[in-house]
C-alpha cells in the first residue's frame, strides 16, 4: 500500500509518540492520502468507535475533580465524547495525523506561532488546543516548567522559523545551512520539550512547527530516520537534572542533524510506498 507523502510525514511523527496504525486504520489513511475534507474524516473516526466507549462514566462521590479529566478517571475530556482511554488515543491519532497533514500539504502560509500549529493539530479533539496548560506535569522523573510559568516561558518559543532565521543570519558564509538550521532546531526543541506547554500533544506539535520551520529555509525534516527509543532519550537527556539548572540540547543536536535534510519535499506528489 502508498501513502501520499503527508500522510507519511505524520506517521513518522506519531511513531516517535509511541503510535503506529493497524490495518483497521487503513481506511481513515486512505482518506487523508486522498486529502479529503477533515468533517468527513472526524465522520469516519466517530463512526468507528463503539457505543460502550462514548458512555460517560457513572458517578463517584468521592472521586475528586481534576483539571482536563472526567470525574474519577484519567480519560481526557474531549470533543468526540470518548470515555475509553484506547478509543481516545486512537481516535487522537487519526485526526491528528490527518490535521497534519492538512498543515504539510497546503499551498498556503503555515501557522504562524507552535499554539496555532497546536491548535490545528488537536482542535477537533479538545477544546483546550493551542492554550497554555493550568496544571503541573512531569513525566519519567522530569518535572516540566511550572505551569505558572509556561506562558512566559513559551513566548520565545512560539516562532521557530524566526529562530532558524536569525541563526542562519548569524552564521559564517561558509556555514553549512543544513547544520546551522538542525542545530537550532535542536536547541529551540531541548527548550521547548522543557517548557512542555500544553497538557497533552506536544511532541506532535514541535515536530509538525519544526518541520514547517525548516521548510521556509528550504529544508525539511524526515523522522523516519530516527527511532521512538533515540528521540526519547534525547528528550529525557536534554531535562535540567541537578546540578544542572538549564536544558541540555546535546542529545536532540544529534536527532536533528540525523533528520534534517536538504529541499523541501513537494507534498502533493505522487505518494510513497508504506513501509511494513
């Protein structure tokens, strides 16, 4: 089986998020490579999911309301009315894969900050999309930025593309543009990895921002030429440990010289073949 280019392009982001499609999601692909309209997509999806998966749980007098869940579980409140935690993330996937898509294969100019590429992303599924997280996060022993201070924090980091500009400006004439834009891609993503200012999706949105950054430079980005295992541990690698009070982008200048590559690929073209 192909995939239109796009399509692809999402896949290998949603696999550096631990996501793969299975042969059920095939259909809902075919639609993206088709680049039909994303109501009709959002259609499929809802239609796939079964009845026990949208009931909304019973209630519970002593669970405790939290921030961004349903009352006495760790399912997300969401636009499609999903109470699963499996049909949510997969139903999360496709659209976002979809939406990113969309974004890859415009002709038009791209979002402007990463909270508009956010909320392109996961506009259908949340109603948050593209705000500021109001809760504490951490995963893996991290701790992320306070969510206090997280619009302070990622203010600086709304446009990539202006970043990889002024480093570009910067540098030596006989720089490799290339490796000047990777480098700062890695350093702008370490920062914002830490920053992590949404409650959920934001590897999805830097990688979909950073691509879109790299392609105003006449670059592009391939995360198939990573792995889930490399990408993570880059992203743990590049956290404030103690002593260390500031992030480490080491790790990610590595990932990000591996997946950057030269000429913006034309994402209306003839679509690739699937890899198995």
């Amino acid at each position: 089986m192909t995939r239109h280019p796009a399509t692809a392009a999402m896949l290998a982001v949603s696999a550096l998020e631990g996501w793969r499609p299975d042969d059920d999601d095939d259909e809902v692909l075919g639609l993206v490579d088709r680049g039909v309209s994303g109501r009709l997509i959002r259609l499929r999806v809802l239609e796939a999911i079964p009845a026990e998966a949208r009931r909304r749980p019973g209630p519970r007098v002593l669970a405790r309301r939290a921030p961004y869940l349903y009352r006495g579980t760790r399912v997300l409140q969401n636009s499609l009315g999903i109470t699963s935690a499996g049909a949510l993330a997969r139903a999360e996937a496709l659209l976002v894969v979809a939406a990113g898509a969309r974004l890859l294969r415009a002709p038009g100019p791209a979002p402007g900050t990463v909270s508009d590429v956010h909320a392109a992303l996961f506009g259908d599924v949340y109603a948050w999309a593209g705000r500021p997280r109001i809760v504490d996060l951490g995963r893996q022993g991290s701790v992320f930025a306070p969510a206090s201070r997280v619009p302070d924090l990622v203010a600086p980091l709304e446009r990539p593309a202006r970043i990889v500009a002024d480093a570009l400006a910067s540098a030596p004439a006989a720089a490799s543009r290339r490796t000047v834009a990777a480098l700062a891609l890695a350093d702008w993503y370490a920062r914002f990895n830490h920053v992590h200012p949404f409650r959920e999706g934001n590897g999805r949105a830097a990688a979909v921002a950073a691509t879109l950054a790299a392609r105003c430079h006449g670059l592009d980005l391939d995360f198939g030429r990573t792995s889930r295992e490399m990408w993570v541990q880059a992203a743990v690698s590049s956290m404030p440990t103690p002593p260390r009070r500031s992030v480490d982008p080491t790790a990610h200048r590595f990932e990000f010289l591996r997946v950057t590559i030269d000429g913006s690929v034309t994402m209306d073209r003839t679509p690739t073949r699937r890899t198995p």
